[in-house]
C-alpha cells in the first residue's frame, strides 16, 4: 500500500488505457496514483503474440507490452497499487476511493477498468487459451492464415469476427446453440453470403481438444444429443464481453433519489460507463478511458488512445479549477 493517500489523479485499471493515461497526467506534473488491480495488466496480460501495436517489427508477448509499459509509468514517478477498488464516492470532492478500508481521494478521476471477455467456463477451454483459443479475432486472426476455425456465437460479436477472418482464413465454421442468429440483419446478410463462412445449428462446444495447441473442438447438437468432433486450428469464443464496472454500482437498497442519480457515473443497460464527448462520463471530474465504455472496437491501441485522451482532459479540468480559484 502506499503511504500517501491524496492525489490530483487517481487512475483505477492498469492496462493500455489506464497506464497510457499516467503517463500523460504525470508528464503533466499531477501526482498520479493506479490503482492496478489484483490481476494488473488488462486483457494483454492473458495474449500471448501481440502483431498489431505499432513500435514492434516481429511483435511482442501481451504480459511483456504490459511489464513496459508499466515500468516506463513508474520511471516517470506513477505509483501503482495492485488492489481492486471495492467502492468509490463521487457524490462530492475530492472524490473518494475505497480498497477495503482503505481511503484514498483525488481531485479528478479516470476509470479504466477494461472489459473481460466472457468464457465457456470449461477446463479444457482454460488450458487452450492463447494455445488457438481466443477471444478477439483482430488480435489473434493472422496466426491463422489458410487455416480452418471455429467461432462460437450467434450476436453481433460473432458475426463481425467470423467476417474479419472470412478474409485470412480458409474456412470458418460459426457454431450457435440455437436454430437462428440474434445479431443484427445486416450481419447476418454479409454472413450468409460470404462462401467460406458456414454454420452448425443447434449445437455447443463441449471440449476443446489439443495438448500443446487446439487440434479439434466436439460439439453437442442440443436437439439430437449427437456430438461429432470437428478439426481446427482456431476456436474464436464471440459470447460477448462484461465491462468491469461492478464496483460503480451501489448496494440494491441505496435510497434512490435526484441527489443519488445527479452524483453517480451513468451506465447503460450492459453495465458500459455512458461517455459524451469521447471519455467524459455524466459526472464532472469523472473521465472513463478504454474497453470500460467501448463497445465496438476492444483494441489496445485505442485504448492506448483513449487514455491519452482522458488524461488531456484531466489536465484541462483541473486548470479550469485553478483559474476558478483564483478569479471566483
């Protein structure tokens, strides 16, 4: 734990957006706290070849990109706190942040949390992930060129992988546990008409087999309770993602009133922080950077971005207050 516990910025998520965001506040001369997590790193931490963040010919182990990126923050003087937030108070400043008992405030705040993808939750899943098995296409995709894959999933998420990999790899088989798809019209229209994009119905992934890589994946069809084994090199797990947002939400028997609603960090129906203005979250001082608010595009890269982004804003906010200070 630190020793000091009062800051100008308090960055909670340690993965691109988050130690991006550092770099720039601390660059900024604001005294910058991360609050990293139990598990620092984001979703690099559990990718193993990373070929698409620019700076690295040949590409680079996602836990080595984090190990970096970290220790160029804390060479600039970031602290870091591997602990999760358990609860924060922004209803007034500065704003209050929660590790157990432990109080920790600051002047300005930026969530950088991530989104974790969801798993099967099977054994044999766990034991192959980054060994075929995957949870973004744009991330892994080109380790498959010419090769036969599977997707898993029938929404938007799904269809958008199986489409980008439609272009590097031989065939993708989309396994869906129902007779028909929930993703939007236009998904499935491209789907459908893309020659080496097929579809199995009513059928879910039971085992994914392989030792030291994914050799095949045996299939359940939930209709007929026949299962058949299918070889591929890739199974891309597209079940959609869950924001880290948990420790945002108040208790179910929070008195909810005007006061209550005007202070707290605004999320939609999925649990995504609501963001205007690209990182600005509906309370003041509050700024959301990363996979926490974006739906669409998951990349490190624009996470990177977007960090960069909310700790700009932070150094305008917190000189706006300065100013406020001195003429009010």
């Amino acid at each position: 734990m630190s020793d000091k516990t009062s800051y100008d910025v308090i960055i909670i998520g340690s993965g691109p957006a988050g130690i991006t965001a550092s770099i720039y506040t601390i660059r900024a001369n604001l005294s910058t706290l991360i609050i990293a997590g139990t598990t620092p790193g984001g979703q690099l931490m559990i990718t193993t070849d990373v070929d698409d963040y620019p700076g690295f010919p040949g590409g680079i182990q996602g836990p080595e990109l984090m190990e970096r990126m970290r220790k160029q923050a804390e060479m600039l003087g970031v602290k870091f706190i591997n602990e999760n937030v358990t609860k924060v108070n922004f209803k007034k400043k500065p704003f209050k942040l929660y590790i157990d008992n432990n109080e920790y405030e600051s002047r300005a705040v930026i969530i950088a949390t991530g989104a974790s993808a969801r798993w099967m939750g099977l054994e044999s899943e766990k034991k192959l992930i980054g060994k075929g098995v995957s949870a973004c296409a744009t991330c892994d995709g080109m380790f498959f060129k010419n090769k036969d894959v599977v997707v898993i999933g029938g929404g938007d998420t799904a269809l958008r992988e199986a489409l980008y990999l439609s272009r590097i790899c031989k065939t993708i088989t989309v396994v869906h546990r129902r007779n028909e798809l929930r993703a939007q019209r236009v998904l499935q229209d491209k789907a459908f008409n893309t020659e080496n994009i097929k579809f199995i119905w009513n059928s879910e992934i039971i085992e994914f087999i392989g030792k030291e890589k994914l050799e095949s994946v045996k299939i359940n069809n939930n209709k007929t309770n026949k299962t058949e084994e299918i070889k591929c090199s890739g199974a891309f797990v597209a079940i959609g993602h869950s924001p880290n947002t948990k420790f945002l939400k108040e208790g179910e028997h929070v008195k909810i009133t005007k006061e209550f609603l005007n202070n707290q960090v605004k999320l939609d129906e999925h649990g995504y922080i609501v963001v205007k203005n690209i990182v600005k979250t509906s309370v003041e001082g509050v700024f959301a950077a990363g996979d926490v608010h974006d739906v669409r595009y998951k990349q490190a890269v624009t996470a990177a971005g977007a960090g960069c982004m909310a700790a700009l804003e932070v150094s305008e906010y917190l000189e706006e207050l300065k100013h406020k200070k001195l003429f009010n």
